[in-house]
C-alpha cells in the first residue's frame, strides 16, 4: 500500500478475530447478530460467521474506500471526511463485536446504550466536515 496509514486501520478491523478466537471455547455455538426495538435479541447466527467472516468483509469494505480513495476521490479538498469515513468501520466493527461477544459471555447491557452514543459521535463528526467536503467527479 502506497499510505501508510491506511494499514493500522486494516489491522485493527481485524483484530476481533484474534479476541474471538482467544475467547472460543467460552463463547456459546450461536451468538446474537440482530436485536429489536427493545434491545431483545431476534436473530442468531453461528460464531464462526462473526468472528471470522464478519471482520474479513469488513476489512474488504475498508479496502474498497482505499481504493476508492486513491482512484477517484483524489482530487477531494478535504481529507478529514475520508479519515472519520475510513475510521468508521474498524472502530464500529471492533464496538459491535466486542458487544456481540460481551453478550455471548453472559452481559446483557442494552445495546441501544451503546449503539445510539456511538452513531451520534459519528454523525457529529461527519456533520463538521460535510459542508467543507468539496467532491469533484
């Protein structure tokens, strides 16, 4: 990769493989992947989906803004909206799974406690660079 600093990114959406792993034999065969209105959980999925598949689609996401990025949002004036862009998914992607496996081990914090803080820092952040992204295609 050309940016460096593209790679710290990459390995940080790739490290709930590596907790997953560690915490394995302590996670249950099925674990939480949907949760309603209410914070109850509607839909589970096998643990080998979220702790080896989830974080590799995601890494791939990121790799695809990098591309993105170096090939056709070149010539944006504003590189901080990519940051918080390209930010996004190896710390939204390491505060869902750390939830999910939290859950699994037994702690049933409501996840909109966690969720709607954590969506609106997102929102604020974009919100401040928006305006200021100019994008020329």
């Amino acid at each position: 990769m050309k940016n460096k600093k593209s790679f710290l990114p990459l390995i940080i959406t790739l490290l709930p493989i590596f907790y997953g792993l560690i915490l394995w034999t302590k996670l249950p065969v099925e674990l939480p992947i949907h949760f309603n209105i209410n914070g109850e959980v509607d839909r589970y999925a096998n643990k080998v989906w979220i702790i080896i598949i989830w974080p590799i689609i995601a890494t791939l996401l990121h790799l695809f803004l990098i591309i993105y990025r170096t090939k056709i949002v070149a010539r944006s004036q504003n590189n901080k909206m990519h940051t918080i862009i390209s930010w996004s998914i190896p710390l939204g992607t390491n505060i869902l799974l750390s939830y999910i496996f939290a859950y699994g081990l037994g702690s049933h914090i409501n996840i909109t406690s966690i969720l709607l803080p954590t969506i609106g820092i997102l929102f604020i952040a974009l919100g401040n660079y928006m305006p200021k992204t100019l994008l020329v295609y």
